[in-house]
C-alpha cells in the first residue's frame, strides 16, 4: 500500500490539501500519515534549559496536537482512517525531511494556495525541502475533482523518471492517464494544441517520438492512456488549458534553475500538481 | 429579489432579457423591465421637433412589448409567477366550521412590469432603482462600440459606478465558462454569494474565489473566511478554486482573469475594492472587457 505523508498547519491550504489527500486515498488505497511541525523563531527557542525547557517543549506540543486534531476531526467523518498527527518541534523542513526519509514514505503532499503571483511557488520548488525529499511531492492548490492525470513531458529524458514514479503510485487506479507534450511558443510564434491521432502541425515530430516513447511504458505495465496532446502556447495557456485535471504531474531534476519555464508552468496550473525530482 | 432590467432597442437588450429570464426562472424575483427614452435627439435623425415627442406606438415600447414576451416565453404557464390575473372558484373558510366556495381572482405571484421613463437614461435607471428598492440592475452592451448606449452614451458604465445597489453588465460576446469572484471577505453578504451561486448554476459555469493578500502576505482572518465562503459552496455541489491575488497587482489580475465570460467584484461601502479600484478603472474594464461585470454592493 502506498504510504503517503501529509503536512499540516492550521490554515486553509492544509484544510484543502488534506480533504484531496482523504479522495486521493480512496481512489488509489494510500494511507495517510499526518504532520505537523511547530516552528519557533531562533530567539524564542530556547526560554531555558533543563525541567524548563521540556516543560515548555511539552506544552507547545500539546497545543500543537489539539489544534491540528481539530482540523483532522472535521475531515474525520469523510476520512475515517485518519491516524492521530505526528507533531515535531524544530525546523519544518529538517524535520518533515527526517520523517520522509525515517518512515520511507512513497508521497509527500503539502497545501500551497494558488496565488497569481509566482514568488512563493518558486520559492517551495527551490527550498531544501523539495530538492532533497526522496519521494515525489504533490502540492494541492485546490480541491478538484480526481478524475484524471495529466503527465507533462517536456522532451525524452522526462520519460523514464515521470513514468516510474507515476505507475508506482497509480498503477492500481483506474484514473484517466493523458499524456501531454508541451513546447512553449517562441515570440510571435505559432501557437497549437491537437491530439496525436489529428492531423500534423510541422514541427511537433519531436513531441510524437517523446510521447510514443512514454505509452509503450505505460503500456508494458498495463497502463493505456487516453489521449495524446502536443501543445505549443505560453506558459499560461498551456496552465488553463490544465485546469480541466484533477492532477498535473511533471519531473523537474532537483538542479533546475529559477529560468525554468516549466516552472512558470506549473506556478500558473490551479490543479493539484506532482512534482517529481529523481 | 428586485432585479432592474434597463434597456434600449440594440440586439443585445434582447440577450439581456433572456439572461434575467433564466435567472428570475431560479430565484423568482420582482422583475421590472426599464426603457428609457432620451430627451436628447440622435445625431441621425435631425432636429425634426417630431422626433423629440414620444408616441405609444413608437419603436421604444414595440421593443419594449417584444422583451416582455420574450421573458415571459422563459416559463411554462402554469409554473409563471408573473401570470397577472387568474379567476376561478376556490373553498375559503368564512369562519370555523363553514367554507363557501366562492369566486377569487388570485393576484401573480411575483411582480413583473414594463416601464417607460423619460429624461437622462443614466438619471432615470438609477431613479427608478432607487424608488423601487432594485437589488440587482441588469444591463447590455457590446465591446463593439465601446459598451456604450444611444448618443454614444456610457450608460452602462455610469449605472455601474453610481448605483446603489449590485449592476450585472452582460455581454453575450463571450460564453461563462468560469466566474472571477474578487469579493472583501470581511463584509461580502450572504446575498451576493448566493446571486453568485445562481449564476454559477445558470450558466453551469465554474467558479473561482479571489482573496486578497497584502504585501506580507494573506492575512489570517482572510483565510478564514476563505475557507468559511469555500464551505459555503461545497455543500451547494459547487467546488470553486481558490486564488489568491495581491493588491498591488490587482490591474493585472483583473486584466487577465477577465478572459473567462465574468467577472464579480464587491464593491460595497468601505470595501477594499471600492478602495483600490477608482471609477475610472471599472468603467475601462467593462468598456473594454468582452466578459460580462458584475459590481456586487
């Protein structure tokens, strides 16, 4: 069974992010452990030592866990399975990285609310967190309906990371699996989105061989996908055009740059994304 | 609910008409159709001292009696709530104990009237609203003349910044795919989330809910009524999409997200919108815009 990690904090991405993780699990037998790691500045970490500071330690913790049991509780009635919340005190990602790599998680997902302004996605593709976690992350930054995956591939070398991580996860679901080439338009250049069966754009030959490459994965693990896009827009038409999914799934090596225009990509996708690094 | 239909003798009145049609359908509201003819003699038809007097059977209340069964062509006869007059014989209880069937004219149910007025149509639209309590004032246009009305007339525009109460302009140029709901989520009523609800469902449309966030970013009392208006909706079957936008973008935002057929801003007293938007800029967005704007009050 897929062992999924959840991060929660007591705010509306986490609420979203853990209402999609319970449909996820339904859908695909996940179970969910859940997190949550209580910050503290640097200066107010240590009021003592000793009797002191494990005393406060503990109260922390236990106000931590009452708060974050109230946000599980309110889900409990449509996520029965839902386990008492794992609470750390420290550094979110240090411990959140412990935790994936400790219990050998196959998920980590986490809340992000889609916001126009990119800064704060960037900032979450390039933290420690997301470059080091050894499992793929899903963002959820909204609740959708998991009706079916949309596998973005940029050229071949996205093929065998995306694809394995993909049927690991969702090899027992019965989820629609589209799989979509995107290229970005050029300035002023030609703009195109058609199904691989349609009739041929020039210059999308390369998008046929990268997408023929990812079905016969996909096929020799018993996973036949629906349909076929080629896609070349701006990052943003590319984004609406994806918000019909109710997950977006993308590999970005943990050594891509702030340039990355996928990235642009994804920070505009108000679907659920999965990001996969390795 | 009282909704304001103000139109002219341009096509899209007519789409407009019929959008209100399906909304009254939904909510039965009190509906008034307005037409209002101009003072002012159009630049085509000369200074004739003929064409400045207004006649029955002119062509403001032919349109005008055409919009009207038109609306009415909306509803099947026995459910209409606007059916003026219906007699027949009814049992009535005169006192404890004894009933008489007598002869009752029941009154509609829902009142539905076709005016016109005279003067400045911005003036008489918001007059009308005024006195009769509107709601809800509904007018078209189209981009193709700069969303404006006879004599080049913003009229749209004006009746938007001005009125009172919420003004829907639709513009049948662009299908609602999607709802852009920029609402304050300290004041926003119960009423606008639900007249948002009805259009969603009138147009089977998707929804997204705009928050606002400041430059350190959202604030925690935003995120629970975030999540109080996501709720809200959730348990009508509408699964909106949360974005959230800053202030200090809020041109670009709204410029961008326009694309998708309408666009709902509250602007009520104090708002943080009635604020951040001047006059000059919802008068561009809906001049310019070929989505439809809803000014929610």
């Amino acid at each position: 069974m897929i062992k999924a990690l959840v991060s929660l904090n007591m705010d509306l991405a986490s609420s979203i992010a853990l209402r999609y993780s319970c449909r996820l699990a339904e859908i695909i037998g996940m179970k969910l452990h859940t997190m949550h790691v209580e910050e503290v500045d640097k200066e107010g970490y240590s009021p003592g030592t000793g009797w002191v500071r494990s005393t406060w330690e503990k109260g922390l913790l236990q106000t931590s866990q009452e708060e974050i049991l109230q946000l599980i509780n309110t889900e409990k009635s449509s996520c029965p399975s839902l386990d008492a919340p794992i609470i750390r005190i420290g550094e979110r990602e240090e411990e959140l990285l412990h935790e994936i790599d400790d219990g050998s998680y196959d998920l980590f997902i986490e809340g992000v609310l889609h916001s126009f302004n990119a800064v704060n996605f960037y900032k979450k593709i390039q933290s420690k967190l997301y470059r080091y976690a050894s499992c793929p992350i899903i963002i959820v930054k909204n609740l959708v309906d998991l009706n079916s995956i949309a596998l973005l591939l940029g050229d071949d070398t996205d093929v065998r990371p995306l694809i394995t991580s993909i049927l690991k996860i969702f090899t027992k679901s019965e989820l629609t699996v589209d799989l979509i080439h995107y290229t970005f338009q050029k300035f002023k250049g030609s703009v195109f989105r058609e199904k691989v069966d349609d009739s041929k754009t020039p210059g999308r030959e390369n998008g046929d061989k990268v997408l023929g490459k990812a079905e016969m994965m996909l096929s020799e693990m018993g996973c036949y996908p629906k349909d076929s896009w080629v896609i070349q827009d701006s990052p943003k038409k590319i984004a609406d055009f994806l918000g019909g999914y109710g997950l977006v799934a993308a590999y970005i090596p943990s050594h891509s740059g702030m340039k990355n225009r996928l990235i642009e990509l994804l920070s505009q996708v108000p679907s659920a994304t999965l990001l996969c690094r390795r | 609910m009282r909704i304001l239909v103000a139109v002219d003798q341009n096509p899209y009145s007519a789409h407009t008409v019929g959008e209100v049609a399906k909304l009254a359908a939904n909510t039965w509201a009190n509906v008034s159709l307005l037409g209002v003819q101009s003072k002012r003699v159009p630049k085509n038809e000369g200074s004739d001292a003929k064409t400045r007097s207004w006649k029955t059977d002119g062509p403001l209340p032919n349109v005008l009696s055409a919009y009207r069964d038109n609306f009415l062509s909306y509803f099947k006869e026995e459910d209409c709530p606007y059916t003026e007059r219906e007699f027949g014989y009814k049992m009535i209880e005169l006192r404890k104990g004894l009933w008489e069937e007598l002869y009752v004219c029941k009154s509609a149910k829902k009142n539905f009237r076709a005016l016109i007025r005279i003067g400045n149509p911005v003036k008489e639209i918001l007059a009308e609203a005024k006195e009769e309590e509107t709601d809800l004032i509904v007018l078209g246009c189209d981009t193709s003349q700069g969303c404006s009305w006879e004599n080049n007339m913003a009229v749209p525009q004006k009746v938007a910044n001005d009125a009172a109460c919420s003004v829907l302009v639709a513009k049948k140029e662009k299908k609602v795919e999607r709802i852009v709901c920029c609402l304050d989520h300290d004041r926003v009523s119960q009423q606008s989330l639900e007249m948002i609800n009805q259009l969603v469902t009138l147009h089977s449309a998707k929804l997204t809910i705009v928050g606002f966030a400041e430059s350190e970013g959202i604030k925690t009392r935003v995120e629970k009524k975030l999540d109080n208006v996501l709720r809200y909706y959730h348990e009508r079957d509408i699964e909106p999409w949360i974005e959230i936008a800053e202030l200090s973008s809020l041109d670009t935002f709204i410029a961008q997200e326009a694309q998708w057929g309408l666009m709902a801003l509250w602007m009520g007293k104090m708002s943080i919108l009635e604020k951040a938007l001047p006059k000059s800029k919802v008068k561009k967005l809906i001049k310019g815009s070929e989505s439809s704007v809803l000014i929610l009050r």
